[in-house]
C-alpha cells in the first residue's frame, strides 16, 4: 500500500469525502443524461401516434417530472452510498463510475 502513499490517493480521497454531495450528484445527472436516449426512443414509439397536443403534454411531464425525480432519488442513493465508502475506494468508485459512462455513452452513440 506504500503506491497509495506516494501517489497521495488517500489525502485524494480525504478531500473528495467532503465533496460527496457535489460527485453524487455529479453522477446522478450523468446517468440520466446516458440513459436518456434509449428512454426517449421509448416514449417516441409508445407516444408516436398520439395527438400532438396530447404527445406534447406527455414530453412535457416527463422531462420535468421525471428526469428530475430520476435525478433527484438517484442523487440521494448515491450521496447515502458514497458517504459510508472510506477514502481510497471512493476515489476508484468515483472514476471507475465516470470511465463507464464514458464508456456506455461511447458504446451508445446518443451523444454527438
């Protein structure tokens, strides 16, 4: 463990502790932006055809109703989660979280 030490991971990590409320919700508001693509070609097949005022009323309570509870519960799961994690294995759940939605973003092609 003497590479922790000398790469200072855990003063890293001591300082991100403090921070756990801006990383998760750093993390919650990625995840929806990831997952909102296969969800909104979800909601295009299954309001395709509907009135447009009806369609737009339904886009419209989805995008402020629920990609902000989405975001909000996710948040305050992630922030519980983070906050009981010790300093090193916060730092490797922090950037391994961020190189998978990278990853899955790539992976996905719904970001341009």
């Amino acid at each position: 463990m003497d590479w922790i030490h000398s790469l200072q991971i855990d003063r890293l990590g001591a300082f991100a502790q403090g921070h756990v409320r801006e990383i998760s919700y750093a993390m919650a508001t990625s995840f929806v932006v990831v997952v909102s693509g296969p969800v909104n070609g979800f909601f295009a097949r299954l309001a395709g055809k509907w009135h447009f005022l009806l369609r737009t009323l339904f886009y419209v309570v989805v995008f402020t109703v629920g990609y902000a509870s989405l975001a909000y519960w996710s948040e305050r799961i992630l922030r519980q989660f983070l906050a009981d994690q010790k300093p090193v294995p916060l730092i490797v759940l922090t950037a391994g979280a961020f190189l998978g939605f990278g990853i899955w973003t790539g992976q996905r092609k719904n970001m341009k």
